[in-house]
C-alpha cells in the first residue's frame, strides 16, 4: 500500500503520528515499505491466507465477539460450493461458489473447528500468538478496524474466496459501512475506480451503475449513444479470466489489452504461456514502455502517459479529477482513448465520434458519460466545474 497508494498511505500515516493509539498491521508474504511503518508484522506462506482468515473468524466466535444483535439482524449464512475452478486452466465452476444452500451459525462454527490459531500457524507459518492478536482487534468491540488490501489478495487464485473472508470478519464483528470500521479493496490498476467501476467497462456493466441485462437501461444507452438498443448486448459475454483462458486455449483468436499487465498479475502464468506459444493468438498491447506484457504481443501501440493527455480520472473516495495536457507524446505516440476511437473509425463507427481534437475529445467523451450519472445518486460534475476545481467528489448537487 505505500508504494502502490501513497496518497491515502500518507493519510494513515499522519493520522498515525498525530494518535499514538492508532495501530498498524503488515500481512505480507515479504516485507515492503508499509512493513516498516508497522507496529506488527504477519509475514505468511503464499496461498496459505485462507487459512489465518478462517482461524481469526473461529477466534472471533469462540471467544465471543460475533456481534450477535448486528448477525441477527443483518446476515445470512451459505454453504460455499467446493466444486470452483482456480486459475487459468479450469473450465467455468460447475456451481456457484455460493450455494443455494442456507447453513446456521453454529454450522459456520463447525466449518471451522480445525481452523485453530495452531493449525493456520502450521499452515501459513505466521505464530499462533500474533493471529490471536489480529482476532482480538476485529473482536475488540471498543476498537475501529479497517481492512485494506490490494491486487495480492484479488488477483490470486483463490482471490473471490479470500474477499468473501474479509467480508466475513466484519459481518461477523459488525465492523462494517461505519466511520473506522470496513473493508476496503485498493484497486491496482491505473483509474480503476473511475474507468472500469463508475464508467462500466466490465461486460455486465454499463455507465452510471447500469446493467446490460436490464431493457430499461441499455434503452437509456442506446438513447444516450445515438445507436439502436438491438446493439447491445443483453447479457455479459467473457470476464477477464475467460478471455485470458480462451485465448490459452486457442477459442479466442485475438486481444487488445490497455492500461494492464496481465503477465505479472494473472494466476496460472505457466498454463497461460504454454497455451498462447501453441495456438499463437494474435496480441495487441498499448503501453508506454516495454512490460512483461509488451514481450508477447504481436503489435504494440505506443500509449500516452498522463502528463501527454487530457482527460479525467476517478479514484476510491469518489473523487472525479481532470488534468490538461503538459507536454505533447513521443513520435506516434496517442492516448489509449485516442487509439480506441481509431480503431472505431477504421470498423466504420466514426459517426459516433464526431469530434476533431483530442481535447474536445477528451471533454465530449466526458460529458456523454456524465448524462449516465444524473438522477441516480452519482451525480458527476460538469467538465468547466472540474476545470476549475482540483477535484469533486460525487453526488455534484448544485455545482458543490
């Protein structure tokens, strides 16, 4: 977290500093930067966090620190399937990874009663006593927690199992949608949270917190982008992992990645390599510089760096942000926004695009967006309003 979010890092540091009580926990599987600002570090064997996750839940319930009037009222619990692929080289799971199947709380706590503190430190490594500890601040009801976490804990094999964990502790301690006490995942990649969460570019989403299997809203879109609805989708097609293993298994012939590096985060590399050397998918990859990505790509499109662009960006806090460009890109150098749009054009969809520069580009994008955001509680600003402003957090009510 200190080397990828520095910004809100360098929050919880000066918060830290100025309230001597305030403590922070390293969980790692090798030390960094935010180990050496810790007051404790749990240092644990790769794949083996499900296991320190459980044993701090069954501390939470053996000791008696389940906030029982909050699970009452609130929470449910199910049966999690067994039968869920991991990784790259496994079909689609066979069920869903939460079943239909409603379970009590006394049946949670007999899932897990191997979950002792000595087993998870016979699992993962990390000393019994220190995850005795770390179960004792989730079920301290006079402590605050807030759980962070980033790409190490989603982008790993068992990545859904180990949020739903997390989730878990706070649901089972009540810790959660309060000043001080949640969960809280950091996204890794480059305006996660405003590029793919607000503006919808996962395949079930549409702008604005949108549904393409929903009529009404892809009737909104259609209207919005001047194109018949039968041109959208009415259900998802590929997810992320899906793509990268159809293309590993050669049903997919072709990709174009941006604004990833899906070489040093997918789980599986090894299945994934040997897939693509046989079936030779051709590979589009825009960056700014050579990644373990680019080394595979057939083609790669030099991008922008955002100094070299206009645009704007969302971060975690609901923060919209615009920036103008400084400098102008190295030879053919264009924005990744600038080259979809190309491709657009050359698929014959330029109609849809009909500015003539970059930076009225850059706004007309942003303002067709912002029409997606209105009347549904993300109210965004408008383009002037975030020129002239550092930055506005939505819902944007009456410019403020």
């Amino acid at each position: 977290m200190a080397e990828m979010h520095p910004v809100l890092f360098s929050r919880i540091s000066a918060r830290k500093e100025a309230v001597p009580a305030v403590k922070l926990i390293d969980i790692g599987t090798r030390r960094t930067r935010t180990t050496e600002a810790s007051d404790m570090y749990l240092e644990f064997r790769p794949n083996s966090d499900l296991a320190i996750a459980d044993a701090i839940a069954r501390e939470v319930i053996e000791q008696g620190w389940v906030n029982e009037n909050f699970v009452s009222k609130h929470c449910l619990f199910k049966k999690a399937s067994e039968d869920i692929g991991y990784g790259l080289r496994d079909e689609s799971p066979k069920h869903n990874p939460l079943a239909d199947e409603q379970i009590s709380l006394e049946e949670y706590k007999c899932f897990l009663t191997k979950y002792t503190p000595e087993y998870a430190a016979e699992v993962s490594g990390v000393p019994a006593q220190q995850i005795c500890d770390l179960a004792k601040l989730y079920g301290d009801p006079g402590k605050q927690v807030v759980s962070l976490w980033c790409m190490g804990m989603n982008q790993h094999t068992r990545g859904t199992w180990i949020n739903n964990l997390i989730y878990n502790l706070h649901l089972l301690t009540g810790k959660i949608s309060q000043p001080g006490n949640s969960p809280f995942s950091l996204t890794g990649q480059p305006s996660a949270c405003g590029t793919v969460h607000e503006v919808g570019t996962l395949t079930q989403a549409l702008p604005g917190g949108r549904r393409v299997d929903r009529p009404e809203h892809r009737e909104f879109a259609a209207k919005v982008w001047d194109v018949p609805v039968e041109s959208l989708a009415d259900k998802p097609s590929m997810h992320t992992i899906a793509m990268f293993r159809n293309l590993a298994t050669g049903k997919l012939k072709g990709i174009i990645i941006q604004v990833t590096n899906p070489m040093v985060t997918l789980p599986d590399l090894n299945f994934f390599n040997k897939g693509i050397a046989e079936h030779k998918p051709f590979i589009v990859v825009c960056d700014v510089y050579p990644t373990p990505t680019t080394e595979i790509a057939d083609v790669v499109l030099p991008g922008a760096m955002w100094v070299e662009r206009e645009g704007c960006f969302g971060n975690s806090e609901r923060r919209t942000q615009q920036w103008d460009q400084l400098v102008d890109p190295p030879g053919e150098a264009m924005a990744d926004s600038d080259i979809t749009v190309e491709i657009a054009k050359r698929m014959g969809h330029g109609k849809l695009f009909p500015w003539e520069s970059s930076q009225e580009q850059a706004r007309g994008l942003y303002e067709e967006y912002r029409e997606f955001t209105l009347g549904v509680g993300k109210d965004v600003a408008t383009y002037d309003d975030l020129k002239r402003a550092r930055g506005m957090r939505w819902p944007v009510v009456d410019g403020k």
